[in-house]
C-alpha cells in the first residue's frame, strides 16, 4: 500500500524581529550576526500565540484543503519542544479543533526539532499497517532564546500539519530511514525557562554528523543520489547550516532554495522542515523528486524520500495561504515590543 | 647541577578534541614522548603534570594522580605531581623536571601538560582564563583577560606609535606558520583584513587577536645528559631554566608595556647559559592574544623597546627571518590547551633542533627559547635549549 500526504497546511506568526534590532539592545553587532547566521528576520508569535493555536492553524489549513472526513483521522500527533503545558496534551486540543475527536489516540511527541517529522513517522506506521486511516502529524514551535544568547537571533515561531493517508495522496513517502545516538549538544531540563547548548559542539559533532550519515543512508536505502532530487529541504537553525550540509552531500543551491525559510523566518524548530516541506509542495508538480532531512539535537535526524503524484493536480492548494504568503505578510517590531510579547518583562502579578 | 637532555616528546593535535578525554588527552602525549624516547615504563622515575584548571574545566582535580594511574605509573608507585601557574603551568612543570635530573635526585622524568577546555559553553571557558588576573582587585571591577590585553595593547600604541595593522600582523605570521604544522589547531592562513575586521573582543583586539580554547595534550622525557646517549642520537639539551613572578594585577606596574618578569628572567637565562640573544635561531614566546608577542619580543631583547610591530611586518620574525618566532603556530594558531602550552612550546623546540619540523624547519637551528607567560605578565618562565 502507498502511503503519503493527502493533505498540508503551515502557519508563520506575522510578526518579525531583525538581527539587528536585537544586537542593537545587547551592544552587539546584530547585522554582523544576522550575516553570519545568514538570518535577516526571524518570526514571532503575538501574545495570544503558542504551539497549541500555530498547530490548530495550520491543521485546520489542511483540513480546509481536502474533503477527508476528520471523523477518519485515527490519529494526531503534535512534535514541540515548546508545548504550552508540560502535563496536559496540545493535540487532544488540536483534534477537537479539527472535529476529529473523540475517536483517536493523541499524544505529544518531543525530540528537540524533529519531533514533527517523528510524528510523520509513526503515521505513516499506522497507516501502512492499517491501524488507522488517516492520521496527523505536526511540527510546531514557538521557540526559547535567552535575552543576549546567540540563540535570540534565531529562536522563531511556525509548524506544520500533514494528513497521511493512503488514499488521494498527494506526494508518496517512498521511504524514511532515521539515525539516532545519545550526543547533548542541546537540552532544556523541566522548569528551565530557556535552553542550554554546547555552543561549536551543536555543529559538527552533533548536526553535521548526524544530517550527513542521515542523507547518505537515505539515499543509499532509495538507490538515490542528489541529482535525482528536484527538491532538498534540511534542517535549518540558520541559513548557514543547511547550505553548508547541502553542499557537502552535493546538492546545489538551487535545489534547497524553495525549502530553505530560516533566513526570512527564522529557526522554527520543530516546524522547520515541515514549513520547508510545504513551501516545496505549495509549488511542486507530478514527479517532482523530494528529499528531506530533520535533525533533532540530542541527536538524531529522520531523513525522507518523496515523490509528487499526478494527484497533485486535482489538490486545492489555493483553499488555505501559501508559505510564501505567510512569510510576506510581516510587520517588523522593535525590541521592546518583541521583549512585552515574549513575556519577557516582569509584571505585577496578576496583570500578565 | 647536573646536564639534562630531552630524550623524547609526544603532542596529541590541538583543537576541539571532542572524541577524547582529559586522561585519553594526557595518555597519548605521554606514550608518544615515552616511545619516541625508547625507554621503558619502569625506568621512568617521576612525573610532572602542567594543568591549569581541570577542576573548573572538568570538575577533576588530583590529575597528577589520575595521568600515573592511566598511564601505568602507578603501578611503579612513581611520585606523581600537579603543577600550576596559570597560563605557565606547563613551563614551571618543565623547570620541576628539570631540577629533578639536574639535581641528580632521578634520571628520567616524564613532563606533560593537558588541558580539557571545550566541554564547557565559551563564556564559562573565558571565565576560567580569567581566573589567572586579580580576582578581586581587576576581575570584580568587571576587567577580563582580553580587556587587560587590550589596555596593554592601546598603551603601546601612544607609547611607540604601535599601529593596529602591526599588532594583527602577528596573528598573519602565527597562522602562516601554523599551517605548516599537521598538529595545529589552526592549519590556515588568513588575511590582514580579517583579524582587522573580524568581531571585537576588546578593542583594539578581535577575534583573531586572541588565542583559542583548545584542547591537548604535549609531553616530554628528560634524562641526564651521561645517559641520554643510550636511549638517543639526537638528544636536546636544556641549557638554562629561568622564573621570576611580578605583580599580579596590572595596575600595580610602574609600566604595562613591558613584562619585567619577562626582562629579569632572560638576564638570569643569559648569564646562566652564556648565550646572547643575538645567537638564538628560534622562539616560542607566549602569544595567548596578539600585542602579548610584541611585548615578549621587546622583553627578550630581540628588538629594542616598540620595534618589534615594525619588525613582524618585515617579516623579521618569519621562518626565515632574524629570528623564527613562534614556528608551531604559537598560542594563537597551534592553539592553547592552558596546561600543556609551556611543554608544547618545548615539544617545537626540540623538533626543530632535531631537524625534524619538514616544512617548517628552521635551517641550521642551534638554539632555541621558550617564554611562557602566566596572567599579564605576573609569572614568566623561560627555557633555553640547543643541540647537544
């Protein structure tokens, strides 16, 4: 049985911070770091934002896109590491959004920033067994930077949501194939309200290693190499990262252009390569040849090969917006503003 | 006293070791020092283990203790010692070693340093360093190891007319030669413009103005001059071993464009080897930030007071020129795992007195001098070797 994607929608806040702004508090040079980072806005969500309200978005952006019934969706999965609750689950409040409770088994998955894919994973399991019909994936974040730490310039806000599903699919999961050791390059313990990192460890020890044995297995399980792809996405917590691993596995800038939002929006974290998966499938045609590649710090990567069916065609993209509307519609706010709608300044109680 | 000889070195490469621990770090210096210097565990008679701050790097003290048992010492129950003095840990292990065979007290000694520097975020890497000024009379006033260079840096440019250019040329050269060494952090050579444009630390310097944190491990074993023939053609005597201290806050100096320490204890090395400065082929002076190799080159007395920026531009202080300054690469581009650095310095000089640096060999080398410098200047340690 073929499985794949029936169905997507993304979410982007319309918010936007420069690197430049943010330097510009902390006695930095932000332009610098935005250069350096190849990051030239990041996203941020407005107060009443989370994962919970960027997933049920970007789900009900799927849903307004096929006529699948929610009431056959068995299964939804939300991928965060910014899940508004530490007990209580974001996707039973996602499955009553989309009108597919109460018969459906729900949880909340966290593997730093690929989660989501995970969760894209284990739909697919579910539905190539036959366990369920269609089932949910989304990867979402609002994402923690410390004021002043080098992660503030990246740590954005977005997620995806995938229908998977056997019938009407859109783009085939050919195959996923995933590659996991135990390397802390990245943590956030319970009750910390910002994470930790490894600083240069969180590069080639930690994602270099894990994307390229990631890519290089993917493609050796498809007999694939990179020319066969019209389309890369990888990983992407700057602009830098991304490029510099494509380069090395041989793909060219071409190929990861469309899938590649960090520079405008930021590091979404878990919603990462799903935002970049649909920025591919907002403009990708039958046959066109997908490769993707998540990386999770703490580590692991899942890698993915795709290929657009003919069902394309029939697919209402134009029912929900585009990635690259989102990404368009912005409005840039100063840091102030950017401090008050990130909880950042301490209030009197009881007026938060 | 007695004649010493290196009979045998071992250096681990610099860098992000990240594969490698502290003890694998201190072991594969030390087997590779034993084994180039062909002598067997049980003759090896003490041990002297340069660290700075494995206690705040790696939460691991009594390393001395840990290196011995790693390394099978232990087993022999041979006296094991830790030795510090910040950024001359290493040095002042070398000088132990040194009194321990010249002393006749043992006939071979193993010296190492280590240090395991990258587990830590940067900023709490940085914070350590900073442990070697004045807690309390620089440090709580908010000075940190990059902003007293700095304010050295810009006293020797309204003293002597240093220009910046000068002081980042250093970084040039160091990164020049450190591109001919296999074991260097840094194995590429970079532009003026980019120590020039490169992000501020404290100005004048940037990033490329400053020594790295690495990690690594050097090691070397003495033996006494009537018995290194046995285990060595080629051995590499010690010629003198000098120290002094200073101040250890920068502000208590009549000067800050000079290290005394550095002045006092090449007078003491001078009359103790009878060697003039002008007969040095090589040197391995302390650049953990750019300006500090412009001060150790004035000090030494290889080029008067404020000429040494002009001098490195020349290319004076090139392989090839006056004098080969810094041949591994120096702190800056060979790296500066803090504890090892004094016996890497010694590990290069001795690879060039053997002849053996390939690329980097300094032609006709007969004596070269270590300078290791620990906080601004408060401790100096300096070494003289040649070929026996």
């Amino acid at each position: 049985m073929d499985v794949g994607i029936v169905s997507y929608g993304a979410y982007i806040p319309r918010y936007r911070i420069a690197p430049k702004e943010i330097g510009r508090v902390w006695g930095s040079d932000g332009e610098a770091m935005g250069k350096n980072l190849m990051i030239f806005s990041k996203s941020v969500p407005s107060p009443d934002e989370d994962v919970i309200t960027i997933s049920v978005a970007a789900a009900r952006s799927m849903m307004k896109r096929t006529d699948v019934n929610p009431r056959d969706i068995g299964a939804l999965y939300v991928g965060s590491e910014s899940h508004p609750y530490a007990v209580k689950p974001t996707g039973s409040i996602v499955a009553e959004a989309i009108e597919a409770s109460p018969e459906i088994t729900v949880a909340d998955y966290e593997f730093a920033c690929k989660a989501g894919t995970a969760a894209i994973q284990t739909c697919m399991g579910l539905v190539g067994s036959g366990m369920v019909k269609y089932g949910v994936a989304i990867g979402a974040d609002t994402s923690q930077g410390a004021p002043g730490d080098a992660l503030e310039y990246s740590a954005s806000a977005g997620g995806a949501a995938f229908l998977i599903g056997s019938e009407k699919i859109i783009a085939k999961l050919n195959l996923t194939y995933s590659y996991t050791t135990d390397t802390p390059d990245f943590w956030r313990r319970e009750g910390q309200p910002y994470p930790s990192h490894g600083g240069r460890f969180t590069g080639e020890p930690a994602y270099f290693k894990h994307m390229t044995a990631c890519a290089l297995g993917t493609m050796k399980k498809a007999g694939t190499k990179p020319t066969d792809y019209k389309y890369a996405i990888f990983h992407q917590p700057n602009g830098k990262f991304p490029s510099r691993v494509a380069k090395q596995l041989g793909f060219t800038d071409e190929q990861i252009k469309t899938g590649l939002l960090t520079p405008y929006i930021g590091n979404t974290y878990s919603g990462a390569v799903p935002l970049g998966l649909s920025a591919v499938l907002d403009e990708a045609k039958p046959g066109d040849r997908i490769f993707a590649i998540a990386y999770g710090s703490g580590a692991g990567a899942d890698g993915f090969d795709i290929i657009v069916t003919n069902e394309i065609t029939n697919y209402k993209r134009e029912n929900a917006p585009s990635v690259k509307s989102m990404i368009d519609n912005n409005k840039f706010i100063d840091y102030a503003t950017y401090a008050k709608y990130r909880g950042k300044i301490r209030m009197k109680e009881g007026t938060e | 006293m007695r004649e010493v000889a290196i009979i045998g070195i071992g250096q681990t490469k610099f860098g992000e070791l990240w594969d490698l621990s502290f003890r694998e770090i201190g072991i594969q210096a030390g087997l590779a020092a034993v084994y180039d210097a062909n002598v067997a565990s049980e003759d090896i008679e003490a041990l002297y283990v340069g660290n700075m701050s494995a206690g705040r790097f790696i939460d691991q003290e009594h390393v001395a203790a840990l290196i011995a048992d790693y390394s099978g010492l232990a087993r022999d129950h041979v006296p094991a010692t830790r030795v510090e003095a910040a950024g001359a840990s290493g040095a002042i292990a070398i000088r132990q070693g040194y009194f321990d065979v010249a002393s006749g007290l043992h006939d071979i000694v193993v010296v190492g340093g280590a240090e395991k520097m990258t587990d830590l975020p940067d900023a709490a890497g940085a914070a350590i360093q900073d442990s070697a000024a004045d807690q309390q009379w620089e440090c709580v006033f908010g000075a940190t190891f990059p902003a007293l260079h700095a304010m050295i840096a810009r006293r020797h440019m309204l003293e002597f007319g240093t220009t910046r250019e000068q002081i980042a040329s250093v970084a040039v050269k160091n990164h020049k030669h450190g591109s001919l060494n296999p074991k260097a952090q840094f194995q590429k050579e970079i532009k003026l413009e980019t120590v020039l444009n490169s992000a501020k630390v404290a100005e004048p310097l940037t990033m490329f103005d400053c020594a790295p944190l690495s990690d690594g491990g050097a090691a070397v074993v003495m033996c006494a001059m009537e018995k290194a023939r046995k285990y060595t053609d080629s051995p590499v005597k010690i010629l003198a071993s000098s120290q002094s201290s200073d101040t250890l806050a920068l502000h208590h100096r009549r000067t800050i464009t000079s290290f005394q320490a550095t002045r006092e204890a090449m007078k003491k090395l001078t009359r103790r080897s009878g060697v003039e400065v002008s007969q040095i082929d090589l040197a391995e002076v302390h650049d953990d930030f750019t300006i500090s190799e412009l001060l150790a080159l004035e000090d030494i007395g290889f080029f008067k007071p404020g000429e040494a920026g002009k001098a490195t531009v020349d290319g004076q202080t090139q392989i090839g020129g006056r004098v080969a300054v810094n041949t591994s690469g120096g702190l800056k581009a060979r790296g500066d795992p803090i504890g090892a650095t004094g016996v890497a310095q010694i590990v290069e000089l001795v690879t060039q007195l053997r002849g053996e640096a390939g690329k980097r060999q300094v032609s006709d080398a007969k004596f070269g001098l270590a300078q290791s410098v620990g906080g601004t200047g408060s401790t100096v340690v300096m070494h003289l070797l040649g070929v026996a």
